[in-house]
C-alpha cells in the first residue's frame, strides 16, 4: 500500500521514497475529480455538503505533498528532483483545472448567495469569499479559448519557476575551491577554518574546501584578508545561474527570466489587467502599485543620505586602515567588519561564543512562552527525516497543539535560504475532531564543527527569530477553517508581520538575556559586549535599507513593463540603482539569476512586502516598547488580535484591532536610525 495515499495524522518518513510520489499524486488526482463532480452537482449546497468535503479532499492532497516538497528542498537528489517535477505540471493543471470549473464555480457561488451565508462564521464567510475570488483570478470569466490558454500558461509557469530553483541549487553546488595552503585564508576565525577543513573531508580532498554555501560564503567575504579571493568568491555567487562567471551558460537562467515575466504579462492580460503587478496585488493589502511604489520610493529618499554616508565613511576606513583605494563590492563586507570592529569593538566572531545553538533555542522556546503562555518541549512521536532535524510540541495547558520541525543546518544537497512551511494545518474534520497544525522550520545555518554546539552569528538568530514568527502565526491560530487557519488567506504584504515582529527580542536586554550564554563557561553576554551590539544596530542601516528598496522596486517594476525581456531587465535594474545605489555592483553581475523569491517563489511583484510588513511590525512592538517587553497582557493582545485570527479577517482590520489606529512608519525610522538621518540631511 502507497503510504501517501492515506496520510496519518503525524507525517511519516520512513520508507517514504521518490518512486511513491507519482502514482500517488495520480491515483490522489483522480479521486479529487471525481469527487468534484459529486459535490458541485448540488441544488443547495450548504457549508456542510460542499465546503467540509472539499476541505477534507483538498488537506488529504497537502498531507501527500508537503513531505515531498520539503524532502525535494533540503534532502535533494536527482531521484527526487524527478519526482517533484513530474508531478508540478500535474497540481498546477489540476489547479487551474479547478479554478476553471464553472458548475464548481456556481455551487460556491450559490452557497454565497443564499440566506444561509449569513448564519456562518467569520472564517467560513472569509473562505467562500476568497474561493470566489480565486475562481475569477484562475479565469473563471474567460472564454473557452482562453481558458485553455491560461491553463498553458499557468502549468508553463510552475514548470519554469521549478526549474529556475533547480539551476540555483545546481549553480550553487557546482562551484567549490580547494584551498590548501593556509596563508590563502588569513583571517578567517578557528570556527570557519573548521568548518571549511570539514567540507573538504566531506569531498575527500585535503585541505580547506570554500563553497557558495551560505556559512562558508560569508566566512570568506567578512573574514578572508586575500582580496583576490574575495573577488574570486564574490564573482562566483554574483553569477550563479547565468551567462556570465565561473560556471558560464552552464545553468543559465536568463532565458527562463525572460519566458517567465512573459507569461506572468500574458497571464495578467488574459485575465484584464494592465500587468502582472496588478494581477499580483489583487488578494494584498496595499491599494495599489503607485501606493507601494510611493512607499517604496519615500523610504528611498530618506535612507539615501544615511547610506551616502555610510558608503563615505566605509570609503575612508578602507583607504586609511586597509590600503583599499579603489573600494568594490567585494570588499564591502570584509571592509565593513573591519570598520565595526574599530568603532564598536564588536564582530559577528566575538558574539558567536555566546550563541551556542542549543542555548538560543532553550531562550527562543522561553520567549515564546512570556509571550503567548505556551510550553515547547520534545516531540519523540513526530518522526524526523534527517539526524540534523529534531522535533517540538507546543504545549498549552497540558495539551497538544502543534508540532513542528527544527532543521537548522547548511549541508549538501539542500536549498538555500531560510523558510517555514506547513505539513499540516488546523482544521476541525468533519466527525468532530481537531487537526494539529504542524509546520517545517528550515535554515541554512553555521553547522556544529568538530564535536562542539553550533555556534550561531547575531544575524542567525535574528532569523531563527523570524522564521519562527511565521511557525507561531501558524501554529497558534485559533481558525479551524483551512483556507482561513494560520497564514492561508493571510494577505501577502501581511504575512511577514509576525515574522519580523518577533526578531525585536533579538535586541532586547531581556531577550538576549535568555537567548545567550558563553559556550565553555555559561557566563551570561557581558555588558560590554551588549552596549556594544546596541550601538552598533543601525551600523550601515542606509545602505542596508537602499539594499532592500533596490529589490523591491526592481520586482514591482519588471512586472509592470509588459514585454521586457532578459536584457530589458537589466536595463530596468540599472535604473533602479540610480535610485538605491550609492555604489554600484559591476555590470557582469547576476543577481537577478539567482533570485528565488521572485522567481522561484511566492514573491512575484510582492517582495515589497518585507518593507511593508517591517512598518507594522516595528509599530506593533511599539506596544511592548511602551507597556513592557514581556508583558503578558500585551503578548496576549497580540496573540488573539493578529496570530489566533489567521486570514479570517483583513489584515488592516487586524492591526487597527490590537494597535487602536492606522500604521505608522514612525517606529520604524526610528528603530533603524533613519529619522535621525532625515533630520541631520
């Protein structure tokens, strides 16, 4: 019997193999279909005849699926890649397929439309709504021909989109440097050494092995004194993936750069908007693209003086102290290390013996229970797919309920970056019991070295935090509809909001006093080192905000240029720089090639959506600024105004609900520096 088939309530890895997937998804499919057909033949249908059994239908799918997507991501093998891309065509047609069933389409509507809808929930109101919403945005209003059309282009979509994440992994992968004397990486820390020697046993060489992975990337760019290295490195990853670099052509992503923004253009057209940033921000909570754009742009004018003055500073620093007269992007991070080492006395190297993994994630855990009263403790029946992943229960009043997956580590074969994910959502079943949510926690994270605790920068915990405010707005809903429960129906630019929200204990005296201890001794940060850590927070806070505004209006303004293509866009990107670059990358660089989240993830036309969410987290701790960050009241507030709700109800809604009035950007400036930075320009 195919164990995907019939998924158990906690998901199951063992004998879980890449030859099960298809004939799974195929048989899974079938059943969908043909229990569609049923369920939209219905006179009346009610919330009980047509939504539960849809849901029910629908949660049995992501039960199969969400084991493999996440084991294609951090366990990837050529086995599994085929799998996982044999089936993207099949889900994305049998989406579309759905989104265009029009007997479908009027049951729901039917079900909206009758004196009943008024009886409902909140949430179940919510959940048609937006069910009907996405039947018009998956062109329920078209015209046979171009019904088919939109098919094509969608299920053209996810093939492309999976393949461009392929190629960066494989780009990423491809590239290594062996290293074999140790003068060659003067200045990297015992830790990186170890870590770079462990990678080279690994490939059977000897020596030192420098790879595009995140933890050695950075431990050369911040560290290595060789410039000609940082240069090498640095060229290496700006590349990836494109027609230019080490790896030239190889894994080229500028052809599929250019047939993706074509179809996203092709498929906003098809359903009557201008472009795809429109069609993009029609579920968001932003009005419009001149909205966002206005935002994007307003923050520009008052981060650049910062960032003028930052690049100014760095400039000098680099010219006097390092004998750098030309500075260049590679030199950027080891340059700024350097500086913040001078004016603050502070590295990332001399904060990393106080983040032992084990002990942030303890304080982490501790956060997590002043703020929202819930226990974290170890879940040994939630089965872990690799050694490095271990398993947690949320725990409330001696209950269950939820678990998730902690899978911290940088290794082969696993995707970049940091995410959350959900295996399992909450949703009430139709026999009355209650489905668990459980979500897979993923980074890419300094592994343990040498037998030792893994050693955490500042910078990872920060995003441990933030990944972990996604775990907890999906894990802590109260919503037990699925389309509406956690951050399903969640707008998009609103998502971030209690990601972001929860790395401000990151840099709290009362928050690092739990998520920090000396690896060997136990002793607690010594206050030096937190004044320090302090002082340096909005160290480079222009151009790091220029950095992000830079992506930002590069995504929104590529798709809302109909017809660009692969060159038009780095036209595009050039532009942008004008406005958010105080100093500009070379012209061989790719980022673009690379840039998973728009063009391999759910970010397309919305990687504004860190900026915006950063306005409402900023302004919501404003609240615990003010009343006291551990204060369980206003934890409280938070947790059943924005986390217990899910998408059930607007967002703008939900702010107004804890914070009593609009957001303002106010705590923001505030927090980064850039007020004072506005005033003194």
């Amino acid at each position: 019997m195919n164990m995907l088939l019939n998924p158990p309530l906690l998901p199951v890895f063992a004998g879980l193999t890449p030859d099960l997937v298809e004939p799974a998804l195929d048989q899974l499919l079938a059943a969908h279909r043909e229990a569609i057909v049923t369920l939209a033949d219905q006179a009346a249908p009610t919330w009980q005849s047509l939504a539960v059994p849809l849901e029910a239908l629908d949660d049995k799918l992501n039960a199969a699926w969400s084991p493999v997507s996440q084991l294609n991501a951090v366990m990837n093998s050529e086995a599994w890649r085929e799998a996982y891309n044999a089936c993207i065509p099949k889900l994305s047609a049998f989406a579309t397929e759905v989104g265009q069933n029009e007997t479908l389409f009027r049951a729901w509507q039917a079900l909206h439309d009758a004196p009943a809808f008024a009886e409902l929930t909140v949430a179940q109101q919510r959940a048609v709504k937006n069910a009907l919403r996405d039947f018009r945005m998956s062109g329920i209003g078209l015209p046979a021909e171009k019904k088919q059309r939109f098919a094509e282009v969608t299920e053209a979509l996810s093939r492309l989109t999976a393949k461009f994440a392929d190629q960066v992994l494989d780009a990423t992968q491809a590239w290594s440097l062996n290293v074999t004397e140790a003068e060659q990486l003067a200045g990297l820390p015992d830790n990186a050494m170890a870590l770079l020697q462990s990678l080279a046993e690994a490939a059977g060489e000897s020596g030192w092995r420098v790879t595009l992975d995140m933890p050695s990337y950075i431990a050369v760019m911040t560290h290595a004194r060789n410039r000609e290295l940082r240069e090498q490195v640095y060229t290496a990853y700006a590349t990836r993936a494109s027609e230019q670099g080490p790896h030239a052509g190889q894994f080229d992503n500028g052809p599929l750069i250019t047939e993706i923004l074509a179809l996203r253009q092709e498929q906003a057209e098809l359903l009557g908007f201008a472009h795809y940033a429109a069609l993009s921000l029609e579920p968001k909570m932003a009005e419009s693209v001149e909205q966002v754009l206005a935002f994007l742009h307003d923050l520009a004018v008052k981060a650049k003086p910062g960032a003028e003055r930052d690049l100014a500073q760095l400039r000098e620093f680099a010219r006097s102290e390092l004998d750098i007269t030309d500075l260049q992007p590679w030199d950027m991070t080891y340059a700024s290390d350097q500086l913040k080492q001078q004016r603050y006395a502070l590295s990332q190297e001399d904060l990393k013996p106080y983040f032992p993994a084990p002990k942030v994630i303890d304080g982490l855990f501790a956060v997590a229970q002043r703020l929202f009263g819930i226990n974290i403790v170890p879940a040994p029946e939630l089965e872990s797919y690799h050694a490095d992943v271990s398993t947690w229960a949320l725990v409330e009043h001696g209950e269950v309920r939820a678990y998730f997956y902690l899978d911290l580590y940088a290794r082969a074969h696993k995707r970049g970056g940091a995410w959350m994910a959900d295996a399992r959502v909450r949703r009430r079943h139709a026999d009355g019991t209650l489905q668990k949510p459980i979500a897979f926690l993923t980074g890419n994270f300094n592994p343990p070295v040498a037998g030792r605790p893994a050693l955490l920068s500042h910078d990872e915990v920060t995003t441990l935090f933030h990944e972990f405010g996604h775990g907890i707005h999906h894990m802590l809903t109260e919503v037990e509809v699925a389309a509406v429960s956690g951050i399903n129906g969640v707008a998009w630019d609103a998502v971030e909001l209690p990601s972001q929200f929860m790395e401000n204990w990151c840099w709290t005296p009362e928050g690092l006093a739990l998520i920090s201890s000396h690896v060997d001794t136990g002793e607690p940060l010594p206050q030096l080192l937190l004044d320090r850590l302090f002082a340096a927070r909005n160290f480079q806070s222009g151009l790091m905000t220029l950095r992000q505004l830079e992506f930002s209006i590069f995504d929104l303004e590529i798709h809302r240029q109909p017809g660009i293509d692969f060159s038009g866009m780095l036209r595009v990107l050039e532009q942008v720089r004008d406005i958010t670059s105080v100093l500009r990358p070379p012209q061989w660089n790719r980022f673009p090639c690379s840039f998973t989240h728009i063009f391999a993830g759910g970010y397309a036309a919305g990687y504004y959506s860190y900026k915006w969410a950063e306005v409402l987290s900023a302004d919501a701790f404003s609240a615990f600024e003010a009343e006291g960050v551990f204060n369980a009241d206003t934890g409280r507030r938070f947790r059943q105004a924005i986390l217990a709700q899910g998408g059930s109800r607007p967002a703008a809604e939900l702010f107004r609900e804890f914070m009593g009035r609009d957001p303002s950007a106010e705590a923001l400036l505030r927090h980064t520096g850039l007020s004072e930075a506005v005033e003194a320009a």
